[in-house]
DNA sequence: TCTTATT
C-alpha cells in the first residue's frame, strides 16, 4: 500500500523496502521470526530489580548514553523523536538496542505518568546526529510491530519539534470506502500533505474521518476553504466536513462529556466552567490530579477527567454557599452527629477513587482533607472562591460529592459521614411563580435525587420529580424542578440550558403555569 | 465524525 507520511525534512520518504532480515526480527507480524534478541525475550518484572537506574523523584527514567568516548553531545538541528506503540514492559535498556543500530543516542526516555510512574507506551529518543533520526524514522515508523502490540511502531518527530497542531485537519462525513489514498489525492492539491490517516475500528473498518496534516497552517486552510462542504461523499449523511482538529484541551472536554454520558449520574453542573473557563480548568487538572495521586496512592492519571469534574462541582456548590447538610445521602447509611474528623473523612474520600477505577479501597489517612477546614474555607462560607483556595475546596467537593452518590459510586463501607444526614422532604410541592423547572432529556439513569443534585448549585430545591413510565418503571427522561424563589430558578436556566450530556443536551425552562394548554 | 501515547 502506498505511504503518505513524509519525513520532517518535508521530502517525501522512500518507499520503505523490506526490512533487513537482523531488524525484522525485532518485531512481530509478517516475517518475523523467533529469535535471540532481547526484544522479544521479554524478562519478567523482577528481574529489573537487579538492573539499576537512576530514578528521579518524579518517576520517569531516562538513559544518557555516555559512550566509550566520551562524547554525547547532539547535533545543533538533532531532532527529537516521538517513540509510539512500545509493549509497556520494555524499558530504556530494551529499547537501546533497536534504535542504537542507527546512530549514537543521545538521550532516550520511556514516558511515565507522572505520580503513578505507569509506562505510557511510548518514549522520546534525540540522536547525537540529526541523520540517525531521519534513518531511524525511515527504517522503522509504521513498518513493524513491536511483541505484542497491534499496531505498527511510530517514530517521528515530538510535538515539540514542529508544532503540528495548527496544520492537522478533521476530514468527516468521509465515505467507509475511501481509504487513505482517497484521502490523499482529495487534499493534496492544496499543499504539502505530512501525514494522512482514516480513522478505523477495531475491525479495520473506516469509522468515516481522517486526518490531513499538511506543512503548513495556510496550506491546511486553503484546504478548508475549498473543500469544506464542497461535496457529499456516497453513502454520506451530509456535505464533507473539512475544519482544523481538536486540540488536546478540545480532546480532553470531549471525553469528559462522553464519560459524563456514559455514567450518567454525575452531576452536569460540575463540567460548565468548562465552556468559559477550559484553560484555567485544565491547569486545575493537573494540580488535582497530583494531589489525588500524591494523598491517595491511587492509580487515577492526569488524563482521568473525574477529578476535575470534582473541582468544578466544589466551585458551584461553595458560591452558592450551599452546605453538605443539605445534601441527601443515598446510601441509607445513617451515623450520628460527628465533628469533621479527619479520621471519617478518608474513608469516604477515598472510595470514589475506586469507584472509579475498580481499585479496593484503600482505607488510609487523607491529611489534604484538614486544610479544607483548618483553612476556614468550610463549605458553609457564601462567599466566591479565590483561585487560591481553589484547590483545597476541591477537597470540600470531592467529599459532596461523594455524599451525593454513595449507593451508585462506592461500596458502602458503614464508615460515618462528616455530618448528620439531613434528609430533604420529598414532597411534590411547587414553588412559587417563576420558580419551578421543566427539564427534558435527563439521562435515562436519573431519579428524583440526581435531579435535585443537578440543581442545588443554585439555590435551595424544595421538590424534584422524575416522571417514570409506569408500565416499564423507566425514566421518562423529563422532570420537574422547584427552588423557593425565582432568583435561583433563572441561574439554574442559565447555567443548565443547553448543558450537555453525552449526546443530549438538557432542555431547562420554566414550567408552564397550570392554566396554559400548550403541550411540551 | 476527533486516533494510541507527546516530557
């Protein structure tokens, strides 16, 4: 099959003859066979306790090689390369060897996640030579399968290198039958085409999109000018789709939504700051997801969105200066009165840790969870959060949270909750004009108490009702919504209108008064 | 209809 990538020099690469026989069989796959490199001689976990490495705090691993002369120096345009599809039991010194026989390695190291030290399956390598770069990139991208993997390895240059993203296209609405040839011939009018790619399933089949990066930004615009809409593709359910692609951040909301989909239960409020405020969230991210890691021991990764969805809901419910009293625990659990003491709080922190992850729990201490409080930032202050204390609110929240959804998130470990369970009268009762909520496309797996979480962000909810179909007990994906005045009801539309859930989005407005006959 | 990862 003909190949699109191109090499970071811009030329277009050879045609990638076979491999030589002694490389070949590093890898698995087509002409690979069994062998005596180290490669495929996987050594089992223990044996690396007898290999040592510097290991810094921080986890990650890296070889410097310092050859016989001495001399490790690179090359001023070296270029840095991006490693992807490594089996993730091989290390710096099992990968040395394959990359090694095209040139002298200046530097290489197996990414890590930062507080788990889990092997992310890939790595950074630089070349003392710029040449032994474009040689290892020509010999070895997409051309083999490292043991165990089922895709082809990835050797190119790092993000760091080139800056792709602003040159990288989002082709939908693509025909399954186009392969990356159709691709390629469609967008190369436009520019200099680096890399092209149909996304596909697990069965190989085309999942309908690609992506097109070209050289650069003003070729991948040309490209969206001309083509975007330009042509229905056979079998397509609307004109091509041709637009820049996700960004990362992009990338990372939108999984967020899809496991807020898929999970149904958590609370949307938590996710809105996401539309206005996604950088300051992201960076929230990172320093959650140290603190989680850093105070649980927890196998949660920065990627994981739980942990910010917990920031955000902090960020809601403490300027409403909503107290976890009036949260309604769900778990039937009930304990009596207890002063927040930190040797109740870990057990109930800690457990949605693994509720999330499938992890036993891990009855151990959560010092984090007294800076909440000695900090004199309970949750009963009204007033808005500092940036600063942001952080150490999150802490307030992930412990709401967890009060919110114990029976659906945790096992129920009888352990007390911080504060007496203050159980919120479930009458049907209807506020006053203006007050009370209809709210369609909940998700299907929404009650009465998710929906009353939902909106006790803004302000105080006197009745919350799912309407269920009586023949199947089922959802029927709307409710009703009461606050005790209308100041509440109109932040609960503006925030909450429009909120996206998986694939829905929440339709919130007022109720109609009972004298209108217009249907829904 | 947004990939398998990017210090």
């Amino acid at each position: 099959m003909a190949r699109f990538t191109q090499t970071e020099s811009g030329k277009p690469q050879q045609p990638q003859q076979p491999h030589p026989a002694h490389t070949s069989l590093l890898f698995t796959g087509p002409g690979a066979a069994p062998n005596q490199h180290p490669l495929l001689l996987i050594p089992h976990q223990h044996q690396y306790s007898q290999i040592t490495f510097p290991k810094p705090m921080n986890g990650s691993e890296s070889i410097s090689i310092h050859p016989e002369s001495g001399n490790n120096m690179k090359d001023q345009d070296a270029i840095k390369l991006f490693i992807g599809q490594i089996p993730r039991n091989l290390e710096e010194k099992d990968l040395k060897p394959l990359f090694e026989q095209f040139g002298k390695i200046h530097e290489l190291t197996v990414l890590k996640d930062r507080y788990t030290g889990m092997h992310k399956g890939c790595a950074f390598l630089t070349y003392c030579a710029r040449e032994s770069a474009i040689k290892a990139q020509n010999a070895l991208h997409e051309q083999k399968t490292l043991p165990g993997m089922t895709r082809p390895i990835q050797v190119k240059p790092a993000d760091s290198e080139s800056r792709g993203e602003d040159r990288k296209l989002f082709v939908g609405m693509l025909n399954k039958q186009q392969t990356e040839e159709d691709v390629y011939r469609l967008f190369e009018p436009y520019g200099v085409i680096e890399e092209c790619t149909v996304l596909r399933g697990p069965d190989g089949n085309s999942k309908g999109c690609a992506f097109v990066k070209f050289s650069t930004h003003v070729e991948a615009q040309s490209a969206i000018s001309a083509l975007h809409g330009s042509q229905t593709m056979p079998g397509a359910s609307s004109s091509l789709v041709v637009k820049f692609a996700d960004t990362d951040k992009e990338r990372t909301i939108r999984r967020m939504q899809q496991m807020v989909g898929q999970f149904g239960i958590f609370n949307p409020a938590i996710a809105l700051p996401f539309s206005t405020y996604s950088s300051y969230a992201n960076a929230l991210m990172q320093q959650q997801a140290a603190i989680m890691a850093a105070t649980h021991g927890s196998y949660m990764t920065p990627s994981v969105a739980f942990p910010t969805t917990q920031i955000h809901q902090v960020g809601a419910l403490s300027m409403n200066g909503l107290p976890p009293t009036s949260l309604t625990p769900v778990s039937g659990l009930s304990s009596p009165p207890t002063s927040i003491a930190t040797s109740a709080v870990p057990s109930i922190v800690t457990p949605i840790v693994n509720g999330f992850t499938g992890l036993p729990p891990q009855p151990n201490g959560h010092p984090a969870v007294e800076a909440v409080y000695a900090n004199g930032l309970s949750p009963y202050s009204g007033q808005s959060p500092t940036a600063a204390d942001t952080l150490q609110q999150a802490f307030t929240g992930v412990q709401q949270y967890t009060a919110i959804y114990p029976a659906t998130t945790l096992t129920p470990i009888g352990q007390a909750l911080p504060q007496p369970a203050q159980v919120i009268q479930q009458q049907q009762r209807e506020g006053p004009e203006g007050c009370n909520l209809f709210i369609y496309h909940l998700p299907q797996e929404f009650g009465d108490n998710e929906l009353m979480q939902t909106f006790l962000p803004f302000g105080t909810v006197i009745s919350s009702k799912v309407f269920m179909d009586r023949a199947t007990n089922q959802s029927k994906c709307f409710g009703f919504v009461s606050f005790d005045n209308p100041a509440s009801a109109q932040a609960a539309i503006q925030a909450m209108n429009g909120f996206q859930i998986g694939m829905k989005r929440l339709k919130v407005q007022l109720k109609r008064p009972k004298d209108a006959s217009r249907p829904y």
